[in-house]
C-alpha cells in the first residue's frame, strides 16, 4: 500500500485553474502528482505511467468520466475518485457502477478531498495475516486468496478495484456472518449516511457479477434479510 509520501496521483480536469490549485496542493501534502485536461490526454499519460490514484472530473468536453471511467476498468484497477455536479445523484451512481471507488461532489473543500484520497489509499489491500482464517476460499468455480487478495478462475486472474478488494478482505474476514450496510461503510473509512450506504449496495451488485454464476440470484454473496450481506464458500 501507498502512502502519501509516495502515492503518485492522476487529476483529469478540463478547467486549468482547478487542475493547477489541486496540483499545487496535493503536492504541497507530499503526493507526486501528474495532471491531464481532458481523457484523450489521460489515455496517453496511463499508456506510459501507473499511478496509485486518478482524481477525475464527470463533467469535461469530449469523453466523460463516467464513460473514461468504464473504459478505463476494462484494463486496469487503480482507485478512482470522482468529481460530480453538486446534487447529481445520478452521475454519482452512474460512476460507481462503471467501476468508481468514491466521489466527492463539487464545491469541495480540499481538506476534503485529502481526506478521501487517504481513505482510498487506506483501503488498497495490505498483505493479510493468513493465521486469521483460511488461506484460499472457494466460490464454486473460483477461488480467492486471502493472503495476497486475488480472486481467479483457474489461472485466470479476475480483476478488482480497491473498494471491491476491501470488500472481499472484510467478508473473508468475517466467513458466515452478515455484516449491515453501516458497518460496511464504516470498515471502508466512509461517512455514515444513507448515501454512503446506497454506494455500498452499488459495489456489492459489482462484486457479484464477478464472483456469482448468477448475480441476481447470488449463492455466495448472499442478502441477510434485516441484517446486511454475508459471504458464504463451498
């Protein structure tokens, strides 16, 4: 895992100035960090660079972040924080279920916005004590390993976003017990509220549609009726 010192991050925004303010503060809070203006430009940066984090906005010309975001899953995992319209629920959604790891709503205060990305950071999977539980679990077909939190069919690796990993290393560490939405959002280093919660449900359908021969019928990541979620093995 990264930390603040070293994490080199990606800010996607059309606006110069934006682009230059949270440039110049991120790395006034000791991030390396690389900026891009539109996601033509960002494609040609990640072609070349791996970053720990992308900061990017929805609203730009050409592409979206919405769009760049589910293009982007397709290939790599990196975190990624996006910048919504205050008040649009809808992108917000949208921008988890193609595969964002949070948002933060615009205007924003930066201390804010620190405070997001050191959660994000906080949530990439360590290295897990394997003595706490079983070190491979079994999903039918697949099988996740807990000590190095990689889930795979075969040998073929299935990729997860930070969020979706955090996710699976809390229900590992928890086999069999049904873990409520408020938990969840307070094991992810989120703020409590209903919407932190409605992002939860967002994630959980994600990870299913990875791990479940039927997401709408799950068997492994299964809903507890008036107590959360619990993920189950063979």
């Amino acid at each position: 895992m990264s930390d603040a010192n070293e994490a080199h991050l990606l800010i996607v925004d059309d606006d110069e100035r934006i682009r230059g303010l949270l440039q110049k503060f991120l790395i006034r809070n000791g991030f390396w960090v690389t900026a891009a203006r539109d996601a033509v430009h960002a494609r040609r940066i990640l072609s070349g660079l791996e970053f720990d984090l992308i900061v990017l906005d929805v609203m730009m010309p050409g592409e979206d972040g919405i769009s760049l975001t589910r293009s982007l899953r397709e290939t790599i995992t990196t975190p990624i924080l996006l910048l919504t319209a205050k008040g649009e629920t809808e992108d917000r959604i949208a921008g988890l279920e193609a595969g964002a790891d949070d948002y933060l709503a615009k205007p924003f205060e930066p201390k804010e916005l620190l405070l997001r990305i050191n959660a994000i950071l906080r949530r990439i999977p360590a290295a897990i004590d394997a003595q706490n539980g079983p070190k491979i679990i079994t999903l039918g077909a697949l099988r996740y390993d807990v000590s190095r939190a990689e889930l795979a069919r075969g040998d073929a690796p299935i990729r997860l976003t930070a969020t979706e990993s955090a996710l699976m290393k809390i229900f590992t560490a928890n086999m069999g017990e049904a873990l409520s939405r408020g938990q969840l959002v307070e094991d992810l280093g989120r703020d409590k509220g209903q919407a932190q919660e409605r992002a939860v449900d967002v994630q959980i359908t994600r990870l299913r549609r990875k791990i479940e021969a039927d997401p709408k019928q799950p068997r492994y990541l299964q809903t507890v009726r008036g107590a959360g979620y619990m993920l189950g093995s063979d």
